[in-house]
C-alpha cells in the first residue's frame, strides 16, 4: 500500500482499521422470492402489513440479503434470514433530511425465520411507477465476494486519525485535497458491499450530532450505469447501524442516507 508521502506517519494506524467487507456484484435477472437482490420483488407473507410511510403510501422495495447464501460470512452480521430495505418512492427517495433515523418513509425488515410453505407468501405486491425514476431500475441477483478494507478517505473519523483536520485549520484546501486525491486512489469506499467502509459523493452524515454511534456499514448500493442503477446524479446510498444493535439484530434503529454530487 503506497501512501501519499504525508501520510506515511500514520500508516502503522491505518493498517489497524482494515476491516473485512462483503463486495456485492450483480447481474440483471429474474430472480426468486428467497434470493439475495436489488429490486424485483420480496420475500413476504400474506398476513403480515406491507411497509408503508406514515401517510399510508407503500414504500418501495429496493433490496434483500439472504444470509444463508453468503459462504463467507461476517462476524458480526446474521449467518440466516432475510434483510430487507424499503424506501418512499418520491422525488428525494425516502430521505429525511431532519432526521436520517426515523424509520417513517425508509424501513429494514430482518426475517429471522424464513417459512417455506409458498402457499403463504405474498404475490400481489402494491403496483409501482416510474415517474420519480426509481434508482433501481431493474431486478438484480447478487453475489457475494469477501475483502478487506481500510478506512476510506471521507469516513468521519479519517481526518481526526490522519491529522489532516490541521490543514483544515490552517484553511491549507490545496495540500489537503492533493493528499486526498491520492488517498482516495488506495480506499474510496465505493461499490455495492456489506460491512467495510462508506462511499460519499458530499460528506459523511455521521460527522454530527448523534450519528457516529452508527458505527457498522450495513448496505451501500452505489450508481451502477451496467446494473441500470442511478442515485440522483451519480450518487450512492448507505445504510448505517451500530455494532451493538447489529449484535442484538435490532434494525429499528438504522441511518438511511443518500448524496450526489
């Protein structure tokens, strides 16, 4: 790993955030109701109610990962069940710019236990639109390759590990973004992945407030111009959870965000 020359003091600290991650790849196709994917349709059964906004509108199914196809599993996320992630099908996606944690017009929904009686399963699902052009335009099968990342380069906490928030207080923009620019090159954080570290096209919500608490990357699904997947203009969306919510496999509380440029 070549560091830019400035760095290289804090290369023994970076080494110590490599975290592993699960690289997502996919491919546009039909896929089964059980199936790890983005877009189609889900996994649900008939007597349960269809995640919908406050306001009554169903939201729209944007992803699931089945844990039992992953072979190479992470240690902290679930090894069985589906996780599932709606968002509103509006003009902004879902987002809540007040407060990226309520849970009103974004929803994860982790299935623990799968039933296998079919006869059960939902398959009239709420009809769709397109005209708030969806970012998921087509069905999706994933799968799943295992890695190893360190810190990406606007993580919130690479500033404060690096020191380069000195060059900010010295206003010293062109050293800094130079430096950043070729950090960017060893670890963006870009892709589809589970685990790891984030992708931003702006900044990382979780620099404020309560939301570095959000410590664990739960799903990134970034634009994919082969997949037909597009976050506004060019942009990427993450979904964030804490370690210890994770652990206890509560997803009512998760950090939905997502930027473009």
């Amino acid at each position: 790993m070549k560091l830019p020359r400035q760095l290289e003091p804090f290369a023994e600290d970076l080494q110590k955030t490599k975290e592993p991650s699960l690289i997502i790849d996919g491919r546009i196709q039909k896929t089964g109701p059980l199936e790890s994917k983005f877009g189609g349709q889900p996994y649900w059964l008939k007597g349960e109610p269809y995640p919908t906004a406050q306001n009554g509108e169903p939201l729209r199914f944007l992803a699931q990962i089945n844990f039992s196809e992953i072979e190479s599993q992470l240690s902290e996320f679930p090894t069985v069940g589906i996780l599932q992630f709606f968002v509103a099908d509006d003009d902004i996606y879902g987002l809540n710019f007040d407060d990226m944690t309520i849970q009103d017009t974004f929803r994860v929904v982790y299935h623990e236990t799968i039933e296998t009686d079919q006869s059960k399963w939902m398959t009239n699902f709420p009809a769709v639109t397109d005209e708030n052009y969806f970012p998921v335009e087509k069905e999706c099968a994933l799968t799943f390759k295992r890695s190893e990342e360190i810190m990406s380069a606007n993580d919130y906490r690479f500033n404060a590990l690096t020191n380069l928030n000195e060059l900010l207080e010295k206003e010293d923009y062109d050293e800094y973004d130079d430096i950043m620019d070729q950090y960017y090159e060893l670890a963006s954080g870009q892709g589809a992945k589970i685990g790891g570290y984030p992708f931003f096209t702006q900044e990382d919500p979780r620099t404020y407030g309560d939301y570095p608490s959000y410590d664990m990357l739960l799903l990134q699904i970034d634009t994919d111009d082969d997949l037909d997947i597009m976050w506004g203009d060019g942009g990427v969306a993450n979904f964030f959870i804490s370690s210890d919510d994770l652990k206890r496999r509560d997803f009512s509380k998760v950090l939905y965000n997502w930027d473009c440029h």
